[in-house]
C-alpha cells in the first residue's frame, strides 16, 4: 500500500439549481469567500491558478491547479494539481430533484515532507481532516448560495 495515496469522494446535496452551483463551483478564485480552509486562491491565467487549504490540523498544502476539462453540459469541472499535492479533482455536478447533487473526487499523492513523514500514523487524521474541510465547504456553500 502507497501511504502517501489518497483517493476520496464526497458528495453535496444543494437546493439550487445545477447550472448556478456549476456557476459557483466552476470560480475557484471565489472560493475563500464561502470556503473557510479555502485560505487564497489566485488565479493565473486562464487555465491556471494557486491554492492554499488549511483544515483543523496545523498545517497548509499549496497547489497549482490547471484547468484540464470544463464540461457545462456534462457538469464536469476537472483540474489536475501540482506542488504539495500531485494528482486531479473533479466535481459533476447533476440535477437532484428540485436541486443538485454536487459529487467531488479526488486522487493525489502527497509531496509535502512533513506529511510524507508522517503517512502511516497520520493516514486517520489526514482523512479526517479531509472530511471536516468538504462538509464546512458545503456548509459554506449552502450559505453562499442563499444569499446570491
């Protein structure tokens, strides 16, 4: 077993319609707006920007992330990600209902030292941290949402 892979999923119901949760999801730039462990992201270029993400433990990945695919009609927003993090995430979002059910994955391989130093005792409190930073960004985007 790779220690230092991770592959996850997540999935957010959402009362708004897909195309304006597409809207919100597709503008990664926002995102420290309404995502709290979302701590800056900078946009680069049309295609390219730079992340930094701190959850509950004490420490921040920084990542650039390209744009590979960007599927309206599919709901697809993929991205690889380079730097403390090497790997791809993706959303699809789809219609639920009345409202959107949003399904993030995500598979990288961890660079950062310290976190690689720490793989096989830390692997629980990564995927941990992992957890509480996708349920408070869908808390967050719940918010954002109700109020554009």
């Amino acid at each position: 077993m790779d220690w230092n892979r991770y592959r996850f999923r997540s999935l957010w119901s959402l009362p708004a319609p897909p195309g304006v949760v597409y809207g919100v999801l597709g503008r990664p730039e926002d995102y420290p707006r309404w995502w709290p462990q979302v701590r800056a992201a900078t946009r680069l270029d049309g295609a390219t920007g730079v992340i930094v993400i701190r959850s509950a433990l004490p420490y921040s990945l920084t990542c650039t992330v390209r744009k590979t695919r960007r599927d309206p009609a599919a709901g697809l927003l993929e991205v690889t990600l380079s730097g403390d993090i090497d790997g791809w995430a993706r959303w699809t979002v789809t219609a639920d209902g009345s409202g959107t059910l949003a399904r993030y994955d995500q598979e990288v391989r961890v660079r950062k030292p310290l976190l690689r130093r720490l793989a096989v005792p830390g692997r629980p409190l990564f995927r941990l941290n992992h957890r509480l930073m996708m349920r408070a960004g869908r808390r967050g985007l719940l918010r954002h949402l109700e109020a554009v």
